[in-house]
C-alpha cells in the first residue's frame, strides 16, 4: 500500500488548515501516498465550507483513535490507525480551544500545534505513519502558549531525546540544497556563537545525514562569514581563525568540504552542480538564497532525527487566512519528497562518522 504521511496542520489561525485540504486533494500528492490530516477534524470541515474553492472533505474517512492530548508529553502513540485503502483521511485530535476572531497568533492556536506535532511523533514511532509533514506554526503562538521552543526544529529534537545541536535545517531545492548553522538565535548571537568545533560538527553531521537520506557522499560548500571570505582579514579574521580550521578538521575525518567561501558567489555556483550542498552560517544567509531562487517550490527538511521530517518553506500568513488563495505547492512538494525519502527512514538515530 502507499506509505501514510502524517500532516500536521499547523497553526489553525494560519493559512496551514487551507493548504493541508488542498494539498491531500492533489493528483500528484494521491498517486504517491496516503495523507492523515492530523487536527481537529471538525475545524478543518469547517475551513472547507466556509473558503470558497477547497476540496470537499466531508467523504474522507476518520481513522484514528487519538491517544493523548497534554502538552509536556513525551511518549509515543498508543492510538491505532485503521487501515484505508486510499485517498486522505483525518486523524482528529478534536476540542480545539476557541481560537481569535481576527486570524493571528494565539494560546489556543500554539497549544493545538503543538499537539498536533506530538501525536504525529507518536503515530511514526508506533509505524502508523512513515514520514511526518509539517504545516506552518508561529513562533509568538508557542510563547503565548507557554511551550518553550522558539519552533520545530528544537520541539521535535526534544522529542526525539536529542540536543538541539545534534538536528540541522536543510532546505531543499530543485537544483539547491542549504543548511543553517545556526537557526533561531539573533544575528548577533550567530557570529558570537560561532567556533571552530560547532563548524566542524555541523560539517560531520550533514556529511552522515546527506548518505543517509541522499545516498551519497556530499561536496559541501562551507560559506564564509564576511565580504569577499574576509580578504585575507582585511574585512574580518573569522575566516582565517575559525572557519578554514574547521574545513581543515572535517576534510581530516574524510569530508569533502572546501571553503570558507564567498557567501555571495557560492550559492550560485552550488545550484550550476559544484557542489551537493551549502553550509549558511546564520539564518538569513541561508534563506534568502533559497527563497529567492525557489520560494514556494522547496522543502524544509530536518536532519539528525530518528525520523523523517519535512515542512513548507513559509511561515503562517496570517493575513492572507482564511481568503483562498494560500498557495499549498510548498506543503505538496514536502509531501512529496518524504514519500520519496520514506523507505530510508529508520527508528533509530544515525550513527555519527
């Protein structure tokens, strides 16, 4: 049978309840997998009633028994999954707190994500799902709602019992793949974090992650910090003291890396087919490139967990909510390429070179 991809719906005041209904409902999408729609299933037949243009769900049938709802749960699923034979379907998660009149970040929105992510942890660690996707939730809902990660990159590596520096964020594009060093910390924070050693362990775990999900040894361009790589310290030494030592050492442990290069030229040379992937060193370094080459067509994937894990490249566009006219290509080609990814998943963490 196709593999069961368990979608989270995000943020419910988002435009992630829209995109996921458009989403299940696409030719590509049903031709690879089975979507479960993990939410609160009276909410999403009520997006789709009342949003002119989305699918009918109301035939889609309700497969699951939810198995627990507190948040500060780490424990996997008991719920089970019934089998269908096709098409999407709903894993609800029901009583949804009454959520803001005007769509925007709230308590009851951050609370309902997050437990929409846990049970879909749950559902692939018992083997009811074989890859989960991720609609888009607000950074400012979780703090509201008290949940202390600033998204969910660092909620699904608690989760999965590892430390934030063990998982990485990758964007994958058509002809450009990306990671981040550092994610959700400030610009500032970035630079002063950045070392010799949190380089060269980015570096090992992209090597690993890239064989794992990719099937090969990767060519990685490292990006400098600095205009022109630092032009020999004229414009910054980070080049010099930390970033090539760190090249240095991963090249030792058999990486294929070079670099520190410049980070306004390498982005370019990566997607000609240089090199397999590129090492951003903050966010927007990262980010920009991606979003500007290929927005709305790559995928959010994240590395160093026990499982597979993918999401849009979007946040939840609160203003547009609710309008129809929320674009779901970036949450179709997520699915997409978990489906394609999902027979290298494994229920253990990958062994580090």
């Amino acid at each position: 049978m196709k593999p069961v991809i368990a979608l989270t719906t995000g943020d419910p005041s988002g435009i992630g309840p829209e995109i996921c209904l458009k989403a299940a409902a696409l030719p590509r999408v049903l031709q690879s997998c089975r979507p479960l729609l993990v939410g609160d299933q009276a909410h999403l037949l009520e997006t789709a009633r009342t949003i002119p243009g989305l699918p009918d769900p109301s035939g889609w049938p309700e497969v699951s028994r939810p198995a627990f709802a507190e948040i500060g749960s780490k424990q996997g699923a008991e719920g089970e999954v019934e089998g269908w034979a096709d098409g999407p379907a709903f894993h609800d998660m029901a009583d949804l707190e009454p959520l803001p009149e005007i769509p925007g970040p709230s308590a009851a929105g951050g609370r309902a994500a997050v437990k929409y992510i846990k049970q879909a942890v749950g559902l692939v660690r018992v083997g009811s799902a074989a890859a989960i996707v991720t609609a888009p939730i607000s950074k400012t809902a979780l703090r509201l709602a008290g949940v202390p990660y600033p998204g969910h990159t660092e909620l699904l590596a608690d989760l999965c019992g590892a430390e934030p520096e063990e998982v990485a964020m990758l964007f994958v594009a058509p002809d450009l793949k990306v990671a981040l060093l550092s994610v959700h910390e400030s610009l500032r924070d970035a630079i002063a974090l950045l070392s010799r050693e949190r380089v060269a362990a980015r570096l090992a775990l992209l090597r690993a992650e890239h064989r794992r999900w990719f099937g090969a040894e990767p060519r990685i361009g490292l990006c400098a910090l600095n205009p022109h790589a630092g032009e020999e310290g004229m414009f910054g030494k980070e080049e010099q003291e930390i970033l090539a030592p760190a090249a240095e050492a991963a090249r030792a442990s058999g990486c294929d890396v070079r670099g520190p290069l410049p980070a306004d030229t390498l982005f370019a040379r990566a997607a000609r087919g240089e090199f397999d992937l590129v090492l951003a060193l903050h966010h927007d370094q990262g980010t920009i490139a991606v979003k500007s080459r290929a927005f709305g067509g790559a995928v959010n994937m994240t590395l160093g967990l026990p499982l597979l894990r993918t999401s849009v490249d979007h946040g939840t566009a609160y203003d547009i909510a609710g309008k129809g006219i929320a674009d779901p290509s970036s949450l179709a080609e997520a699915i997409l390429l978990a489906t394609r990814l999902a027979p290298r998943a494994r229920a253990a963490h990958p062994q580090r070179p």
